[in-house]
C-alpha cells in the first residue's frame, strides 16, 4: 500500500470534521497532497466517518486517475484536484457544510471581517463564490477565482472550501470558519 503514512493523517483528519460538527452522514472531505509524488489522498465517496480507515482513502493523481482505491474517490474530487493543479503551494483542501457557515453561502453573503478573530485568522473578509454544480472542476474553479488572499471561501448554496500548506491547516481553516461565523 502506497502513501500509508498520508492515508492515515487523512483518515484522522477526515474523522475531525463531525467532532467538530462541520459535516453530517458522508458529507464533506478532506484531501492532502504527497509533495514527492504529487499524488492526493482523499476520502471516498459515500463512506461513514465512522467506518474510515486508511486502506480504504483514495489515492489518485493530478488528473483524476486512480492510483490505488478499493473505493470510489469522493465526488468532489475533481474540485479539489483544479486547486492542487492551480495552487503549488497548497498541499491540503477540506469541504465540509458547516451549520453557521454555510447559512452565510445559502444567502450568497460573506462573513465580514467584524471580529479580531476573523482578522487575525483570515485577513479580512471570507468571501461568497457563486453557485456550481458538484461532480466536476465547476466548485474548484469558483473557489479558485474567489478566495483571493484567504484561507476559506463559501460556496453559493452550498458549502464552504478551506486550503492550507498542508491538510492540518486546511481542516483548522474549517474549524476557524465556522467558528467565526457562529
């Protein structure tokens, strides 16, 4: 088995979001790239956090290939991969559908930057990206036209992306968006 160590980081992280309560049932993911291979780590599709293990994270590569997955990888997967493509130096992306969060995405409204905690996590404002269909680049394209200088963006109607220089950072950006939207 390739990338365990990888697969094991992501299998935890993943069981972070619903401890944090920023996913429910199967929805949402997080991702982390290897930086010698370039290969991603990524939750499959329709899988419980629960019964997550790191034989079962998807390995695929830059382009959506499968490089090693008893199991579908998630169906944002190709969302994720245009943000690794575009943006070198990021090497971790979380989705989830955090309550706070995403009622500010249902309205099409970013959190504004009206808190210390929003400015000393974020920079400023955590911007709204329009709406897209899941399943294809369409999500990572908006994220990567909106988030700007920001570690978050919201996505209309939808759900919220976060990005780090690794996958921990990405799932604290999580954890620190729905935060600061509460």
């Amino acid at each position: 088995m390739i990338l365990y160590e990888l697969r094991k980081l992501i299998c935890e992280l993943n069981k972070e979001l619903p401890k944090n309560h920023l996913v429910t049932m199967t929805s949402g993911n997080v991702s982390g790239r290897d930086g010698e291979t370039g290969y991603v780590v990524i939750k499959p599709s329709g899988v419980s956090f629960d019964d997550l293990t790191p034989e079962c994270m998807s390995v695929v590569d830059l382009e959506g290939n499968i490089v090693e997955s008893a199991l579908a990888p998630s169906v944002d997967t190709a969302s994720h991969l245009v943000i690794y493509r575009r943006m070198p130096e990021v090497n971790g992306v979380v989705h989830t559908h955090s309550n706070y969060a995403t009622s500010f995405a249902a309205l099409g409204k970013p959190i504004p930057c009206c808190l210390t905690a929003i400015a000393d996590e974020f920079g400023g404002p955590i911007p709204c990206a329009g709406f897209a269909l899941i399943g294809s680049e369409a999500i990572g394209q908006q994220v990567l036209d909106h988030i700007g200088a920001s570690q978050a963006v919201l996505l209309q109607q939808h759900g919220v992306f976060t990005i780090g220089k690794n996958a921990e950072a990405a799932v604290k950006a999580a954890v620190m968006t729905e935060d600061v939207a509460k």
